[in-house]
C-alpha cells in the first residue's frame, strides 16, 4: 500500500516482494500513466489486469519488473472526501477473472483502507484504529459468509453499528418484486426492546421515518441530536429517547443498478458532531452491507428461478406420462404451481353448455368460493369465462385491476384473500378445453418475457395433456361398458353356497382388461365356478374374454373341469385371432360335499400350435 505524498507516493506497508523488486519499480510519481499504481493514483480509476497478457498490453515497461509467480494485478485508488490519499496494489499467483462481486469486495477493501489513512491524519489514537479496524475485518468476514437476504441484514443490524462506531444499527429492506413496493422490512439490534422493535417491523418508503426518507430519495439523513429528531421528525422522538440514544444516522442503500434496495441506519447513546471522518466510516458500512445485500438478493432470484424450473419441468414430465383426467389434474397440482402462485382452479368447458365451466379440481380455494363461482349468473363476466369465450389470457395484477374490469366477480374471488389473478385459455386443435386460473396471496404484475414464456408453455402442455384424457376416457368408458356387459350382474342362488365376486383388474392405465369371471348351476345341484384371464388390455382382451365366458357357459353344464377345458382349448385354437388365456375351473358338490377343480389352463398360440396343461383334483 503506497500513500500519495506531495506528487509522489511513499510505500506503507508491503507483503511478498523482495527489496530488489520493490526498488526496480523505480520512483512512483503521480501523473505517470506507465505503472499500474501511478496511473490509479493518478486518474482516481482501479487497475484490473487480469493475466501478464493484459499486464503487456496496458503497461509493456513493468512486464520484466513482475516477479515471474505473479499472474494477475489490481491497484486501486484509496480517496476519501475527494482527495487522493493513496493506492492499493493487490497481486495473484494465478490468473484471476475480477468478477463483480469480487471487484466489489476489493473495491470496499480500499475504501476501508481510504478510511483508516484519513483517520491516521486526524491523529485517531492508535488504540480505537486498531479495534475499529478489527470489526470491520469481521464485519466483513460474516458479510462474506451469509448467504441470503435475511442472514445479510441480522449480520448489519448485530455487527454494523460497532464497526461504524455507532451503539446500535438496524436496517430496511425494500420488498422487491413482492407487490408492495412502497414498504420495507425493517431488522433490528437484539438490544432494541421487542415493543419498540414489532412497532417498526415493517415501514413506509416516505418521509415518516429517516429510513424511509433516504429509501425514497435515495440520499442520507443526519440527525446530531434528539433536538435534531424532535424538529425533523417528531412521532419518533419518544421511541428513540426510551431507546437509550440520541443521534441517528440513515443511508440508502443502492443495488448494482444503482436502485435503492434498502438503507442502513446506526445510533449513538450521545449527540454526535459527524465529522467528515466519521461520516465516511458510517458510509464504508453502508457500502458493504449494500453490496452483501444485492449479492444476497441476486443469489435468491437465481435460487428461486432454478427452483420454479425445476418445478415447471417436474410439471411438464408429469402432464406428458398423464393419460386421464385423474393424472392431468394431479400433474398440475402436485409439483408445486409456477410463478409463486397459492391458489389455483382447473376448470372444463361444458361440451353440451360451452358457456359453462365445470370445476375439476382446485387447490387453495375455500369451497365458498368455488361455489360463488359455479353460481354467478351466465350473464355476469368472470376471468375464467372471457378466458374461455375469447380464447385469450386474462392478467389481473392487483385487486383494483379485479374490481375495475369484474366488481360481481371480484365480490366472490376476494373471499379467498388472494390479491392478483391469471386465467390461462388450455386450447388444443383450435378449440378451447377449459381454463387453469391462478391465484396470488400479493399484488403480482406479469413480467412480458419470461413469465409469458412459461405461461404460454404451461397451458400448451396441460391443453395437450387434457386432449388425451378426453380421448382416453372416451375409450375408456367404451371398453368398460363392453366388459361390463360381458361380466355377469348376478351370480346364482343356492341354499347351501352363497357365491360372490370383486372384481378389481390389474391393469392401471385402462382400468380393465381380460379379466373374467362366472358361475352356473349344474344338474343335481352342483355349482361350476370359472375364472380366467385374457392376455392384453383394451377393447380386444374385452371382446375375447366375452367370447372365452360365452363359449364356457355353452359347454360348463354338460362337462366337468378337465373336460371343459379340453373344449375351450380347442375353441381358441378354430378361433381366428384368439389371444392367449389362462382360467382355472372347479366344481362344488353340496350334496357331496366335495369340489372337483382343474387349476391350470393355458392357451398360448405358437405359429401354428396350441399347447395345454391340465391336472384335475379333488
């Protein structure tokens, strides 16, 4: 580290270089643009050299004065109140790419460096630079670790006022990208009482507190005394005398695209004079909690966009394997809803009344309201049914947008406390399905790209998925009512056996199959019981397990187990077409108290042979 002295700069304080390196630098004289450390000394403007390549390119004279294991360079200017009061050089072992957030991390490196040779010159006692100088190193070491907005901010509010000086420190976070964009969380010092602290849990961003003023104008507010606090702002005088203190300093706090994200305030127990040195200590914190703070921001978006992603793909992946409604429904709902939504409504368009939307299934909506909805006249416009008519997304971003453009409907939807609304249009092959309504507990504006991008994808892959559930369980139910009829409605009725049957088939994507039962009477009073199952599933296995049960009926009153069988082996081998079956057939003599049972039949068809077991007991 060199400080500027009369057009020169005389070295502080050095770590890894030789005395011969530091001596082929030569004099260091401001105003020389060839050396790295001259030049930021001189334009005030921090060095970035990331590689000896960029190091030859900028300044080829110091090419042979690096020492052979240095890669990467920064110098950077220490200035403080406008004046230049030295320059920082920093050297890498390895190339180094100067991200922005280590740039940032460097860059208030220096400024807290600026700080500590400002105070050197008002001759601060050696004693409180070197504790000063120490929290802030910690300060910035916890800044460093935390992660998210909320570590950030109790890290400034529990280690910002020691290592500005101050007794106490709190600070404001504007909630950004929340709906209420005129409001700040507020995070206090343990010390603050829990009274006064949950009174100023959350601000207004205007002029009714020093936080909320700078958060507004994006400037600073000074307040020496309580003198000060009564004139500026009277209502916070007795909250802050029964806090112990006097003074109040406020700073805003700007985000890498120069936004207020925040501010930062600090207190002391006595009347301050805020010096220009001590202004710029408070300002040095300020700056790294800003800078932790967007980072901490701009990790949460990311984490937060990875994660709806992940849960759009899940959704998508889902809606793809989905082959009923049953499955749609689950698919849409199960993976969590895109865009930070809560509440949400599938809803089907009445294919015999197309101006009705049936409800298929809903999440996070009182019963009060979907029944509001199903009962609001065909007359009153909804968002859901300009959805459907006009094939068209309807976006609602606050509850003013609702009661303006729908004040019937919105006098049903604000029953369930949400405050934003999209109703999505599902349409496939030119025509409109039905309408998936999303609902937000905050005001939620529409970002036109990447929003729009997953909504429009959203919908296509749920209208698609729709389409083939509503084929499906129009095959469906085709293929059940064939079975069904096929299947016996009764079973016969004996004094001494009481027959029964459940029916439940293995198949899961139809819901039926093959599978097949029966029972009859026989002559002297015995009861012939079969059970089968054809191979495959669908509208083929139904209709061949009808013919293998009729064929059965026919031949089971004049046969017994092995013999039946024999006869339905060779029926599915004149049979054109015939799967493969397996059944099993016993006999109960009551009389006799027996039962005659042939467990194992087996018709697989080979090319052009048939192969049966069969192995009667009793």
């Amino acid at each position: 580290m060199w400080s500027a002295q009369c057009g020169a700069t005389a070295s502080l304080a050095t770590e890894g270089y030789t005395l011969e390196q530091q001596a082929a630098w030569g004099p260091l004289v401001i105003g020389d643009l060839s050396l790295p450390l001259t030049y930021a000394a001189t334009t005030g403007q921090p060095v970035w050299l990331a590689s000896q390549a960029d190091t030859a390119a900028r300044f080829s004279r110091i090419v042979e004065l690096v020492p052979r294991n240095e890669r990467a360079y920064a110098a950077l200017p220490l200035r403080a109140n406008g004046q230049s009061l030295g320059v920082l050089g920093i050297s890498f072992p390895e190339r180094h790419d100067f991200t922005e957030a280590n740039r940032g991390f460097l860059l208030a490196l220096a400024d807290i460096c600026a700080i500590r040779l400002e105070h050197c010159s008002e001759s601060v006692t050696s004693g409180r630079w070197t504790a000063s100088t120490v929290h802030l190193g910690y300060l910035v070491q916890a800044l460093s670790e935390a992660e998210t907005v909320d570590e950030v901010a109790r890290v400034i509010a529990e280690a910002g006022a020691t290592s500005a000086g101050a007794e106490f420190a709190n600070i404001a976070v504007v909630n950004l990208g929340a709906g209420r964009p005129d409001t700040a969380n507020l995070y206090h010092a343990s010390s603050l009482t829990q009274m006064i602290a949950q009174r100023y849990a959350v601000i207004a961003l205007d002029d009714s507190t020093p936080l909320g003023t700078v958060m507004r104008s994006g400037g600073e507010v000074w307040l020496r005394s309580l003198s000060d606090i009564e004139t500026r702002y009277p209502s916070l005088l007795k909250d802050t005398a029964a806090a112990g203190l006097a003074a109040t300093a406020s700073l805003a706090l700007h985000g890498r695209d120069r936004r207020v994200i925040g501010a930062m305030g600090v207190a002391w127990t006595q009347a301050q004079a805020f010096t220009d040195a001590q202004k710029n200590e408070v300002r040095v914190v300020a700056w790294l909690a800003a800078d932790a703070l967007g980072r901490a921001q701009m990790l949460e978006a990311e984490r937060s966009s990875r994660e709806r992603a992940e849960r759009l793909q899940r959704t998508m992946t889902a809606l793809v394997a989905s082959a009923s409604l049953a499955e749609v429904t689950a698919a849409v709902f199960r993976h969590g809803l895109p865009l930070g939504a809560s509440a949400a409504r599938l809803a089907l368009v009445d294919q015999q009344h197309p101006e009705l939307l049936v409800t298929l299934d809903a999440v996070g909506l009182p019963e009060s309201v979907l029944a509001g909805l199903d009962t609001l006249a065909l007359s009153v416009p909804s968002p859901s049914r300009d959805a459907a008519a006009t094939s068209a997304s309807v976006y609602l971003p606050t509850r003013e947008d609702l009661a303006a453009r729908y004040p019937d409907a919105c006098n049903v939807l604000v029953r369930s406390g949400h405050q934003a609304w999209i109703a999505l249009p599902l349409r496939s092959s030119g025509r409109t399905l039905g309408v998936l309504t999303l609902a937000f507990p905050e005001p939620h504006p529409i970002d036109d790209g990447r929003d729009q991008i997953i909504l429009t994808a959203l919908g296509s892959a749920v209208a698609d998925a729709l389409s083939r559930a509503i084929r499906h369980d129009a095959d469906r139910d085709l293929v059940m009512s064939v079975q069904r009829s096929l299947l016996p409605k009764t079973l016969p009725e004996h004094p001494r056996v009481f027959p029964g049957a459940y029916y439940a088939p293995a198949e899961t994507r139809y819901g039926l199959g093959g599978d097949w039962y029966d029972a009859m009477l026989l002559p002297g009073g015995r009861i012939l019981l079969i059970v089968g199952d054809v191979a495959g599933h669908g509208l083929d296995a139904a209709i061949t397990m009808g013919q293998m049960r009729s064929a059965a009926r026919a031949l089971g009153p004049i046969s017994e187990p092995a013999v039946l069988l024999d006869a339905l082996d060779q029926f599915a081998a004149d049979t054109p077409d015939m799967l493969s079956a397996t059944a099993a057939v016993a006999v109960i003599d009551p009389a006799e108290r027996t039962l005659r049972y042939c467990p194992c039949y087996c018709a697989a068809r080979t090319g052009s042979s048939l192969c049966s077991t069969r192995r009667e007991g009793r």
